[in-house]
C-alpha cells in the first residue's frame, strides 16, 4: 500500500501531522507493507530568501492581526507539537522560501532517503532555527543524511528538481488539496489536516481491506467441479469415473 503526503518544510501543521501519522502508522498491523513517500507542495512559491519580517510579523501581515495575537497563535501551535514530543522555537525560527529544500528532499529520493531528509529539514527549521534556504544548512543536513554534500551543492546550483517541485504541487492541487499536510492512499482515499492518529489507523485500515489479495478457497471445500487450468480441463471427468 502506498501513502502519498504533500507538505512545507515551514508548515507547522505538517511536521504535527508527520508524527500524528507515524503514529497511527506505527500501529497499524500491516506498516511494513506500506511505501510513504513525501510530496514537495510549497504554500508561497513566491516568498523571499530573507524576509523582512520574523515568523510573528509575516503571519501578522498576511491575517491582518496584531503581532500579539500572532504570537498567541503560535503558543496554541507550541502546545500542539510538544503534545506530540516535537520542540517548536518560533522566536528564533528564520522564514525562508523552502524550494531548494524540497529540491533536496527529491535529490535525496534518489538514494532512498525522503522521509529521512524531510524529517531533518523539518526539525532544522522548526526546532534548531536553521535558515532552510541557505546553503551551508542543506549541505549539513545532506551530510548528516548519508549524501554527498557537494554534489548536493552542485545539484543547488543548478535547476535541477525545479520542474518536479512544481508539478508535484501542481498534482496535489489536481488531486483536490485546497493545502497540506494533505495525505492520499493509494490514490483512492484523500485525507487533509493535522488529523489524530487514530484516524490515519482507520483510514489505513480501510484502504488494506479494499487492496488485499483475494482468498482463494479450496475448489473441493466449496463442492466446484468447473474449473479448468494449464494442465486439464475437468470436462467429462464425471463420465471417465
């Protein structure tokens, strides 16, 4: 079975939706036979290497609140994630525009290691305060993952996995993803948000039972005669007996 996750590197949501569903996965009965594979969606395509404002003010700007409330929204999101073991530091987080961290999420597809990469880049944003654009962060967390830090930085410099960022995100937006973390099952059940664990257990559930192989009973158990194979054909057996 194969679980599809489109997400932002700089989306609370999706790093609390990433363990809220490793969760339900964890308990899952048939988890080893399930392929999780991180889709590449950005929220802002067009947001700056630098801003000019921290996390606090580019919220405060976009949902035209004061910086107050928007600090008080981001408390409820620290509350969140450490109610799922993960450290949120908003204070000394660094808004970056996350293209080239999804470029290396793709780079790292390629050696099997996504889930591994998107996971550090995560947590290098959310918890250690790392700027996720530059690029002594990508070549860290390349390192750290078992990559080549400079082909990672021979890839960057080029345009490499740009066109697939965008059609990834292009696809999601197809599939009905209004925004993420937006996590799709065998491209038949589609399931949005940061949604409690038990939920992605059901829903996991639901697409094993409608995907499993068939249960073939035993032709002598349900009294059949009529079944003929690459050997024989059991026409005018009853005759012959």
């Amino acid at each position: 079975m194969k679980v599809e996750i489109w997400s932002d590197i700089a989306c609370p949501f999706c790093y609390i939706g990433k363990r809220l569903f490793e969760k339900g996965l964890d308990q899952f009965e048939h988890k080893d036979q399930v392929e999780v594979v991180y889709r590449s969606f950005q929220l802002d395509p067009n947001a700056e290497k630098y801003p000019k404002h921290d996390v606090y003010g580019l919220v405060a700007d976009k949902y035209g609140v004061s910086r107050e409330r928007s600090i008080q929204l981001h408390e409820n999101l620290v509350q969140q994630a450490a109610a799922q073991g993960l450290t949120f530091n908003f204070e000394h987080a660094i808004p970056a525009n996350s293209l080239d961290a999804h470029r290396l999420i793709h780079f790292a597809g390629m050696h099997g290691k996504r889930t591994e990469v998107a996971e550090l880049l995560f947590k290098a944003y959310f918890t250690d305060s790392k700027h996720i654009a530059e690029m002594d962060t990508l070549r860290e967390i390349a390192a750290e993952a078992g990559l080549n830090p400079d082909e990672v930085e021979t890839m960057l410099g080029g345009d490499a996995f740009m066109a697939e960022v965008q059609a990834e995100s292009s696809e999601a937006t197809m599939l009905g993803a209004n925004g993420v973390p937006f996590f799709v099952i065998n491209r038949k059940y589609a399931v949005a948000g940061a949604l409690q664990s038990d939920v992605f257990l059901d829903v996991l559930q639901k697409g094993w039972e409608e995907e499993k192989p068939l249960i073939i009973l035993d032709p002598s158990s349900t009294g059949s005669t009529g079944v003929c194979t690459d050997d024989a054909c059991g026409i005018g057996e009853n005759e012959q007996n």
